[in-house]
C-alpha cells in the first residue's frame, strides 16, 4: 500500500518551516492546504517524478533570495493568484505576481 503523505495547514507550514524543509530535504515530502484544501506539493528538488503542469515548485524559483520563507510566500501566492507588493528589490525579481513597492 502507499504512503499517506503528511498535510500541513498554511499556518503550521509557516511556524515549523525550517523542520519541514528538512524533512522535504530528507526525500520526506508533504502537502500544504488551505481551509482543508491540498495547495501544493513540497519536495526535494532531486526527488524523481514527473512535474504537475499546475504545481509551484519552491525549487523552480531563482536560488538568489536565501530566506526560504520567501520562497514559500512567493509560490503559495502564485498559487492562490495574489499579488505581494514588497520593497525587497530581490524578491521582486521572482516570477510570479510580484509588485515593487
């Protein structure tokens, strides 16, 4: 039988990030939801399977910011279609629905 992936609510995803990305790191994927609602897929990068036309990989965002929780607000707001306005000129320079302040 499969293994049932582990699924995290947007907020715990948020407080225990740094344990998370470790697991991801360790091959240990997981799932992020919204009110209940799988999001997204949270991976390591060279974890083998083929790519979800419709995912947002934090891995396929440029390597320059180093904080990972950019990296994770950028993608879940790709994700949920809303737009972030920051004054980081780094973080502005991701794809997706980013705005310079």
């Amino acid at each position: 039988m499969g293994h049932l992936m582990q699924t995290y609510n947007i907020h715990d995803a948020k407080t225990q990030l740094s344990r998370l990305v470790e697991q991801a790191a360790r091959g240990e994927s997981f799932v992020i939801a919204k009110a209940g609602k799988p999001m997204v897929k949270v991976t390591a990068l060279d974890a083998p399977g083929p790519a979800d036309a419709h995912a947002v990989a934090i891995g396929m965002l440029p390597p320059i910011h180093k904080d990972p929780f950019d990296r994770l607000l950028i993608a879940q707001a790709t994700v949920e279609g809303i737009t972030l306005l920051t004054d980081d000129a780094i973080v502005a320079t991701y794809p997706g629905p980013i705005l310079l302040a």
